[in-house]
C-alpha cells in the first residue's frame, strides 16, 4: 500500500473540504474554538476540530489552547489575493466548474479596462510574493546597466530589485496607467523615486524607443499572450535593446526536477483558472523567439535553489 498517496488524497481531501464548508474563510475571522466554528456553519463538533487539527499540521491554521485561526501566511493570503470582492475570490474553489466547463474563474487577460483593473488590485501582493527571488536574480545579474526598460512592470519588483543592486540604473516603467501607481509607490518606499519615469500605455502599442536601453526586462506577461503575441512582444522589446544590452524574460520558467516540474504544472492550472488564453510557454520556445529577434547567448538563470520560487519562475537573459 502507497502510504504516501493515501496522505496525498487525504490533505486533498480535507483542504477540499475546508472550501467547501467555507471554514477557511471562517477561519479568517479567528480565532474560535472548533465548537464555535462548528456552530456558526453548521458542522459537526468533533469532525471540525479533527479537519481544523489536519489544517493546523498543513500549515494552513494555527491552534493555541483551544482556538484556531489561520495561520499567518493564510490570512496575508486571504487579506489581499482572496478577500470578499476581490476579482480572485473564488478562485480556489473553481477547479471543479473548470474541469466541466473550461471557463476561468476571472478573466485577467480581458479587455484592456479589464486587466488594468485586475492589475491594478493584484500588482501589490504580487510584489510582496515575488520580492525575495527578483533581489536573488538582481544579484546574478554582473552587468550594471544604466537604462532599463519594465514592459509590463506591475509593482516593478523586478526592475527596481535591479536598480537597487545597481546605483547606476534608471528604469523605465511601462504599464496601463492605474497599474503604473503601484510601481512609482513601490519606487519611493525603496527611495528610488529620483530613478524612475514611467510610460503609460498598452505594451502591444506603446512607442519604444529603437536601441534606447541597456537592459529591457519582461516579466510574468508572456504567459498571458498566445503564442503569436508573446513572439511580438520578445520582437518590439529586442528592437528596443542597445548594442551589447540584453532583454530579460521572467516567466514559469523552472524546471528539470519533479518538484519544479509540479511547480509549473500547478502554475498553469492556476493561470487558466483565471486566464481565457494564457499558457506557460516552455523555455525553448521562448529561447526560439529570443533568437528569431535577433538576440543571441541566451542564458538560463536557476533561480530558488533546490526549493521551487513562486510560480515556477525562471529567468531567460538573451543579448545583442
């Protein structure tokens, strides 16, 4: 007997049932006894407190003397990703819908109002997520450059981890306008608010200067175009890269153990509950994009050590 996939079914088990009784979101209003959230939703007594002990060794709820709560990283998760309203509300709890239908639970990829939207209320979490892994790939990188370009930046996480390894660096950022407020916010708090301009607009169209950076930077936006755009857009940001610069994709890029092989599988499942048309595209077919736009010595950065980083990310950095 495979006792190591009958735990495996087992937290399914009870993580899928926490969802669906909603006592993981009672549990963001902690902390109670399990007989308290019991009553409140309808549960059996001593069936919750054994599903709540189960969370508690998962992680995913904390226990002192008789209460419960969610465990910290839960409630971050559940304050800003999950919370009532949000447009990711439901969006662990669609898996089942998804597997019918193939409908997303949100669409992120929408419209361009839609993704400004969307963006604009996800881009400070995601900074947060991805903070530790874009100072450890800021710290791979040996070449200081004195021009960057974000397409796409979000919170700018990745191009301002570079301009604080780098004194030198100035970093453009390109996004929608509503979103572009998380990342000239993400630039004072780190002091780099003399370092950065902005350039508001749609990534497809947006006027880029030909040659006018040292280092362009494309981060977590490829997965969200088909095949055909996300070639266009590796196009327009390698016309945009000086001689001897270099265009850096960040994308679930990880791979080559099962934990990262999992790691990507899970991301894109993740991205199609609330994409229509987003996919994880492999790193050769990135790297074959890389080079149709005339870059070259494409290099791929490991990133996360031995313990797969958020979202399977990985990094390409291809020059001219």
């Amino acid at each position: 007997m495979d006792a190591e996939l009958i735990d495996l079914l087992m937290i399914t088990s009870v993580i899928s049932a926490a969802q669906e009784t909603g006592l993981m979101r009672a549990l963001a209003s902690g902390p109670q006894t399990a007989q308290a959230y019991g009553e409140k939703l309808g549960l059996d007594p001593r069936a919750t407190r054994l599903v709540l002990d189960a969370l508690v060794t998962l992680d995913l709820a904390s226990r002192e003397k008789d209460a419960y709560d969610a465990s910290p990283r839960v409630k971050v998760l559940m304050q800003s990703w999950i919370r009532p309203g949000a447009p990711t509300e439901n969006l662990l709890s669609h898996t089942p819908a998804f597997l019918r239908t193939g409908k997303p639970a949100v669409r992120m990829d929408g419209s361009l109002a839609e993704r400004e939207a969307s963006y604009r209320q996800a881009t400070v979490l995601m900074g947060k997520m991805f903070e530790p892994v874009a100072k450890e790939l800021a710290s791979k990188l040996t070449e200081a450059p004195a021009r960057v370009l974000d397409v796409g930046c979000g919170s700018g996480v990745w191009s301002l981890a570079i301009a604080e390894r780098f004194p030198s660096a100035r970093v453009t950022g390109q996004d929608l306008p509503a979103v572009l407020e998380s990342f000239t916010a993400r630039a004072r708090a780190m002091s780099l608010g003399d370092r950065v301009e902005t350039l508001p607009g749609d990534m497809h169209t947006a006027e880029l200067p030909a040659g006018g950076f040292d280092l362009a930077v494309i981060a977590n936006v490829l997965r969200l175009e088909p095949p055909e755009r996300a070639a266009a857009l590796v196009s327009r940001l390698a016309a945009a890269v000086a001689p001897g610069g270099a265009l850096l994709v960040v994308d679930a890029l990880a791979g080559g153990t099962p934990e990262r092989e999992r790691s990507r599988a899970l991301y894109a499942l993740n991205l199609a509950l609330r994409t229509e048309g987003g996919q994880v595209h492999s790193p050769a077919e990135i790297t074959s994009w890389l080079q149709a736009a005339g870059l070259g010595k494409v290099e791929a950065i490991d990133l996360g050590g031995r313990t797969p980083p958020p979202g399977a990310i990985g990094a390409l950095l291809a020059r001219r």
